[in-house]
C-alpha cells in the first residue's frame, strides 16, 4: 500500500507509528546488545575502580572503531581472563558465545584470533596508567594509626615462569643448568606494596641475572617524604638506606653482610639489645653496582639503630636476628613496636601467594615478551581490584581487611559474576546482589593464629615421571618403568 501521508514519510499508515523495524535491524540491535553486556559483567563491579576516559575508542588508529573487540570490551575481557580458574582466550570465546546464544543470536567463531589480535593493540601505557590509578584509589582509604599513622612500603622479589618460546628465552633466559628445550623462562619481578592495603603500588620485571636491588632502585620514586620502607636481608645496603633518607624516607630491614655492633663500641644504648650505632661508609670497588660519582656523594656515616630481636615462636627457623633502622627516637618508636612492624613484613609473602598461586600467575601464558609485561600488568590491576573490593566488604560487616579472605573473595565473584550484568536485572536489584556478595566475601572471617608452624613441605607426592633432560624430540621414555626398582649394592 502506498503511503498518503508524505509530510510523515517515517511513519506507517495502517498503526500511524515507525515503519516496522526489519531483520537486519533486529540483527544489529541485538548485535549491539550483545556487545554492551558479553563482557562488562566484572565491569559492573569494578567499573567505578577504572578511569572511563582511559578506556574510551582512540581518536584514530587502533582501537579507535567501536566494534565487537573494542578498546573497552578487549580491556574487560582480559581483565575477566586473569580472573578466570581457567585463564585461557578459549575461555573467553566460550563466554561470548554462551552469551550469543542466549540472545539468540549466530554464535561468533570459535577462533581466538580477533580477540588475541585486540590485546596487542592495547597500549602498555593505559593500562600502566590504570594500575596507577587503583593504586592510588587504595591508597586514599581511611589510615588505621600503622606506626604514628605513616605509609609503610614492603619491597620484596617473586619469580614466575612462562611459554617456552624463543623471544621469550631471549629475554627472560631459563637457568644454565637446564639443558635447552628442557625448562622455561624466567623473569624476576621487585614489588612495592602498600603495607597496610596491601596494593600494589609500583613493579619492575628483570631476568634471572638481575639482582632485586637494582630492580628496586628504579622504583625510588614510588617513595614520598614520611614514608618508610620495610626489607628483608636483601635490600640491606648503605647506598639505598643513605638515598632514601636523603628523600626523607627512614628504612627499617635486617642487618646483613655486617657483623652486629657490640654495645662496648655503639655510640648510646638506647635500651636492652637496642644501641645507636655508626656505620662508615664503604669502600668504592669496581664490582658495586653504582658508579663512584654516586659513591661520592653518599654521607661518610649512616648514624642508625640496631634491634637485636629475639624469636621463642617453637617452629621458627630463626631464633633471632637484628633489624637496623634510621628511626632513631627510641621513645617515638620503642624497640617492641618495630619488631612487631618486621614481623607484619610476611603479609608480603601473602601478597605474592594471592597474586602467583590464588589469581594464577605463576605460570604466565602469553608467547611473546610485549604481551607478558601486558599479562603481568592485569594481573597486578585486577589484584588492586579485589583489594579494593575487600575493604568495601570489610567496611560494610565492620570487620578489619585483614580477616578477609583473598581467595574466598575470588570465588564468591566468580560465582556472584554471571548474575550481575542481566538485561532485566534493575538497579535495586542489582544492588541487592552487591551487597550479598559483600556478605558472602565476609560471613567466614579469617581465624587469626599468630605463631603457628608452617613447615615449607610438600605432603602430595609427585607422579612417578621421568624427567624431561634433553630435548623433547631426542627424549625416550623408559618403558614400564613402575617395574623397575633401585637394587642396593
């Protein structure tokens, strides 16, 4: 039938509304439903954590389409990659194709390639500047009165392995007495973590040939006057204790590579097994990692406390040791109280446990270097995520972080995130979701157990394999070997 109605030529005459609409733009409607909701569920949660003006399309160039892998859509689906049990890109291809097929839409290939190339094109230094800004968020979380209210950073080093692929070993080479084809490369990572939120401010990635003081001195800058940095044995050097001090941050890590100073030849006893000692400015050789200008300019005495600390904990490997530190007012910052703050330094150990072994990375996926700094980099994102999420939790049941758990955060949003980004679902309702996610997150507290044994032993035996100890094509495997068995002389 003919339209009579020329001055409304978009409506149609029979029920005076929009002509009705057809396949295709029910197709392309539902296309775009299906991109605004496949891969924003974990979005949902932590989208107010993320900077939405990082995320928008590029003006021009890569990612500057909106399309089905666009910026933000590729960004949220790496993001739910590392948070997955699985982890794998299949994953997230099955993702949305389930979600294709409950709105009834033609499933999308179950190729990893277009999702694959969409992560290159992410750029390192927006997702460099969101892990800033989560950190930043956690930080500005009210201060709980930590050592006179003042930011304590845990510095310390982690190692993770990843594909055997040959820009990976060119970069990251496995360990010399591996023979080629037969171990992974490995890359050393030095963290700064915020003591007390347990976010992870700031990261350096080297080899197996860096040292993790040289890792750590390129992230001084993470240091603000007032801080003060916590270290193991390992960062225990008169070169970074004099830099930091002159940033106007005091250290406290435990004395190594020294002999202890007696009370006969310390400066003051401050109290019992607490001395004011002097330390003299070591002797420039070829071999230290900084040049002599840099020698040159360091302070020729370090005036510092040494805290002989003594451990009655049965099980502890250490009976006791000493801690030296530039807070030299012993009534400001009693001797108890600070090995009280060293003894809190393993909650660090907690932190690369949550990220390696609870999050996974300890086994990294991707084949090339570019890609395994961009891995890491989400890793540590969705890391400070879930802190974050921890503290609402905790702020809402009126319980300390500290007696979350991360792992049982991780699972109750795994579960919680296939419900929270329906098409039907309202904002109360939604709400109502959060907020019993909040409660599941809660409901069990972490039972606190200061002192109890924990040998560094594995109970689970291994399968009885060979070893892998030449490469893979030149390998035989021993036939029926469960029938053999060692005879003695």
């Amino acid at each position: 039938m003919k339209n009579t109605t020329p001055m409304f030529p978009g409506f149609h005459i029979q029920t005076l509304r929009r002509k009705p609409r057809s396949t295709q733009q029910k197709l392309a409607e539902k296309l775009a439903l299906l991109k605004r909701k496949s891969f924003k569920q974990t979005g949902e949660i932590f989208d107010k954590f993320i900077p939405h003006s990082l995320l928008r399309p590029e003006p021009t160039g890569a990612m500057s389409r909106r399309r089905l892998f666009s910026k933000e859509n590729t960004f949220w689906a790496f993001f739910g990659q590392v948070l997955d049990a699985d982890g794998g890109c299949k994953e997230v291809i099955r993702k949305l194709q389930s979600y294709a097929s409950i709105k009834g839409v033609k499933l999308p290939s179950s190729s990893t390639a277009s999702y694959c190339t969409a992560r290159k094109k992410l750029d390192e230094k927006m997702l460099a500047a969101i892990l800033e800004h989560t950190a930043g968020e956690l930080e500005r979380l009210p201060e709980t009165g930590l050592l006179n209210n003042r930011r304590v950073i845990v510095v310390d080093g982690t190692g993770a392995t990843m594909s055997d692929t040959a820009e990976n070993q060119q970069v990251w080479p496995q360990p010399a007495s591996q023979k080629p084809g037969c171990g992974f490369p490995s890359a050393r990572i030095c963290a700064c973590f915020s003591l007390e939120s347990g976010a992870l401010l700031n990261y350096e990635i080297g080899n197996k040939k860096n040292h993790e003081l040289p890792l750590f001195r390129r992230q001084r800058q993470t240091f603000k006057p007032g801080d003060i940095f916590l270290g193991d044995k390992g960062f225990c050097s008169y070169f970074d204790i004099a830099n930091l001090a002159k940033q106007g941050v005091d250290s406290v890590v435990t004395l190594a590579r020294r002999t202890p100073v007696s009370a006969a030849n310390s400066l003051n006893e401050l109290g019992a097994d607490d001395l004011l000692v002097a330390w003299k400015r070591p002797d420039y050789q070829k071999g230290l990692s900084y040049s002599r200008e840099d020698w040159e300019q360091l302070p020729a005495e370090l005036k510092l406390r040494q805290i002989r600390v003594t451990v009655d904990c049965p099980g502890f490997r250490t009976q006791g040791f000493h801690i030296v530190t530039t807070l030299l007012d012993a009534a400001k910052y009693p001797a108890e109280d600070l090995a009280g703050l060293y003894h809190k330094r393993w909650d660090v150990e907690l932190f690369f446990r949550d990220i390696k072994t609870t999050m996974g990375m300890d086994i990294l996926r991707c084949k090339t270097p570019e890609m395994i700094r961009k891995e890491i980099l989400m890793y540590f994102i969705a890391y400070n995520c879930i802190r974050r999420l921890m503290y609402e939790a905790a702020e809402e049941a009126d319980i300390v972080v500290s007696r979350v758990s991360f792992k049982g955060s991780l699972q109750a949003l795994r579960n919680w995130e296939p419900h929270l980004n329906q098409a039907e679902l309202s904002r109360a309702e939604q709400f109502r979701l959060v907020s019993d996610l909040y409660e599941a997150m809660t409901n069990v507290p972490i039972r606190q157990r200061p002192g109890r044994k924990e040998p560094r032993c594995v109970k689970r035996r291994p399968k009885n394999y060979q070893r892998l100890t030449t490469s893979r094509h030149e390998m035989k495997e021993i036939p029926h070997r469960n029938r053999y068995y060692a005879k003695g002389a």
